[in-house]
C-alpha cells in the first residue's frame, strides 16, 4: 500500500470513529431487513405468521474492494408462548447476536440483545403487537492498524510511514461497553385467507448511549427511527407476492427500501418446495436482485446489491452480497404438528 492509500485509509477510519453515531451505515442493517425481524423491530418477536418459532442467521459482505469493507453477520431466534391457553394473545420471546467488522478487523463490533413482545387478537382479523429488546454493545478498535497523516514525512524526499510518531488523537482506550435498548409496534391486518397486511414502527437507541473512543469525546448515538410495511397476498394457486416497503432516519441520514419477492409453489398442497425471486431497490443508492429456495421448514435467499450511486465509480458497481438461511419450527403436540396460519399459504 502506498503512502497516500495509508493516509487517506486512516483518515477514512478516523472519521469513521469520530462521527459513527451520525453515519446511518454505522449501524447495522441488511437489505433483507425482512429476514432479519428482530432488528428492525423488536414487536416482531415471535411475530410469526406461518410458524410458532423461528431461527435464522444472516451475513452480509459490502464494499469488499475498497480500502473498509464491512462484514456483519448475525444470528437470531424467536418463538411464541401461550398461545395455545391465551386465545386472544400471546407472548413472544427471542434473542439476537450481531457481529461488524469493518476495516480488515480495525473496528469490530458485537451486539447481543434479548427481545420480548405481547401479541393481542383485536377481533378475527387483525393483531397488534408492542415490543422491547435490551442489550449490550461492545465496540473493540485495534489502535495498531491505524495511520494518520501526521505519521508521514518526507525528510529523505520520499513519502513515508513512521509507526513512531504520535498520530495526534486522544484514545481513552481501545474498547467500549454501554446498554442499549429499543422499542416498537406492530398491526397486523388479515381479512380474508388471501391478503395479509403489516405494518411496524420502531425506535432504536431509546436510551442515546454514549460511544466514543477519544479521551475528550462525548459522542451520544442518536435514535434511530423504522418504519415498514409488508403484504403477503396470493394472487394464483401457485403465486404469492410479498411487497414491502422500509424507511429508517438517524440523525438527518435517510434509507428508503422498496420492493417485492414472489414465491412459487414447486409441490403439491402445502407447498413443501418453493422458487423464491425478486427486485428491490435503496433510492439513489442500490438495485437489489433476490433469488431463494425454499425445501419445506428451511428458507435460502441471496441478494446482491448492484451500486447504483456515485459510489459505482470506485465500486465498479459491486456494492454487497447478502445470504440468510431461515427456519420456521412447529410445536408438537401429541405426535402431530399444530399450525395456525395468519398469512397466504399454499
């Protein structure tokens, strides 16, 4: 690596960490934010239209060609209680571990929450759900990876690194630890066996953590705001749609998500054996392609996103692949299986 790539990758970095909590990509997130429920809301525990419990992990690699890549992967599960003796409700409980790497292992972080949530029938044909999840964060930089620009001179007429001199920051240290807490709600609408309409709110970082690891900083991240709305409508006997919609601001930064994935019976009743495709698109950011399969209780997608902005340039339009691998569990119960649907089925 060159001189200028070292200077331009640590200022890059140094600004990754003094201004994290105002950059929405610093938080984590997926493009399958439908695959991954219980961080975009935590209502969505035990949420689980088609199942009574659910456990899935998902990974996501962006921008790995250029100077920081980010590589998350996270892995959840969630099931209902009561609901076979609380006929109008039940609860929902679950937990979530994530983990960031950003930088080739400069910044690593790991999140784990535990989630619960009330699910209320209102009447036959609608539900509302409120939520909350509580965690810990633990943020770890290695300091040793970093390079400033004032580590470089050119005393011998030739740009060079010096590991030597001082870099001009304040590190308190090199890790950090705080609470964090999130809330949200839910409706869920379902008039007839062949529509299913939800739509969620959510409030991240409740509590405005502090983060920072400069000696004078007194960085505080700020709530992060979600929106969403899905549909699950069977439009053939053998085609359901699921269109969906995702808005999330932080801080003045702004992502909006729309699309659609279809799903196709491949088997007879019951549809044991499904081809899953569709398109997504980030506004002004990414088109997103979606293709999955589904082998009864087990679900795979894939999803790349193609780089549609300013970014292409730099990117060559390799934005980020996504893979996540779901499994939706039944209870038994006397040696058979209990299944209670709220969303189209084959």
């Amino acid at each position: 690596m060159s001189g200028l790539q070292k200077i331009g990758s640590g200022f890059f970095c140094l600004i990754m960490l003094t201004w994290c909590a105002g950059l929405q990509g610093q938080d984590l997130h997926f493009s399958q934010f439908f695959n991954s429920p219980l961080t975009t809301n935590p209502a969505n525990t035990g949420f689980i239209p088609d199942a009574n419990y659910r456990l899935g992990i998902n990974y996501r690699n962006q921008w790995a060609n250029v100077p920081v890549p980010y590589k998350t992967f996270s892995a959840f599960g969630d099931a209902q209680l009561l609901r076979d003796r609380w006929y109008y409700g039940w609860l929902g409980v679950g937990g979530v571990i994530l983990q960031d790497e950003a930088g080739d292992g400069i910044l690593k972080s790991t999140k784990v929450y535990g989630s619960v949530a009330y699910h209320q029938l209102l009447g036959e044909n609608s539900l509302f759900t409120i939520g909350f999840n509580a965690g810990i964060a633990d943020k770890r930089l290695n300091i040793t990876k970093l390079t400033f620009p004032s580590q470089f001179n050119d005393t011998y007429g030739k740009w060079f690194f010096d590991g030597q001199l001082p870099s001009g920051e304040n590190f308190s240290n090199s890790s950090i630890e705080y609470f964090d807490l999130q809330a949200g709600a839910n409706y869920a609408w379902f008039p007839t066996d062949n529509i299913y309409l939800n739509l969620g709110v959510s409030v991240q970082h409740v509590n405005t953590p502090k983060e920072t690891f400069l000696e004078d900083g007194n960085n505080e991240i700020g709530r992060r705001y979600i929106g969403f709305l899905n549909a699950s409508i069977k439009v053939a006997d053998r085609v359901i749609l699921n269109p969906s919609a995702y808005y999330t601001t932080q801080r003045g930064a702004e992502e909006t998500v729309l699309g659609t994935w279809a799903a196709y019976n491949l088997s007879g009743e019951g549809g044991d054996y499904q081809l899953l495709a569709g398109l997504y698109y980030r506004v002004k950011d990414a088109v997103i392609p979606l293709i999955g399969y589904q082998m009864k209780q087990f679900r795979l997608m894939f999803t790349y996103d193609v780089t549609a902005s300013t970014l292409a340039a730099a990117n060559s339009h390799r934005g980020a692949y996504e893979i996540s691998l779901l499994y939706l569990g039944l209870y038994k119960k006397q040696g058979n299986y209990k299944k209670t649907y709220l969303c189209p089925h084959f």
